[in-house]
C-alpha cells in the first residue's frame, strides 16, 4: 500500500511471471457511419505453453479463476485441442 510504483511494480511482476495465458482475446468496435450504433467483433485465439526439449512448462492456476471461466463457459477442450 505504501510502495512506490517501481517497488509495487516488481512485486507483481513476480507472482505474474508464475502464471501461463490460455486465452487471448480483442474486441474491436466501430460506428456505424449511417447511425449512432456501433458494431462490435470479437476475435479470440486459445494458446497453450508448448514443451521444448527437456523444458516442460508447469501450469498454476487459481481456482477463482477457474470457477470464473466455467461461469461464463469458457471450453476447456479448445485449450487441449491448440497443443
């Protein structure tokens, strides 16, 4: 609470570092030209870690957030099928 921003910073970026992306996503809108309404598409692409040799990438997770992507139906299988 009372770390400077450099100190906050790296303190975090230690925990991060310990975690793996599955998912990536972007969102991108535009406005339609004719109207007030905008337009919204959605691109996602599932990663997985890949093993190289003798390096096999662990997997942490919390469970929050596991319960959080089960919620909103996040499919699991898509993330096995990208290896």
């Amino acid at each position: 609470m009372f770390d400077d921003n450099e100190s906050r910073y790296k303190k975090i970026k230690t925990h991060i570092n310990e975690f793996v992306i599955v998912q990536f996503g972007i969102s991108v809108f535009y406005v339609n030209a004719d109207s007030t309404e905008y337009t919204c598409d959605v691109f996602t692409v599932y990663l997985f870690p890949r093993t190289s040799g003798r390096k096999d990438t662990s997997l942490k997770f919390q469970a929050s957030s596991l319960e959080f992507l089960s919620r909103y139906n996040f499919d699991f299988n898509k993330v096995n099928s990208a290896a």
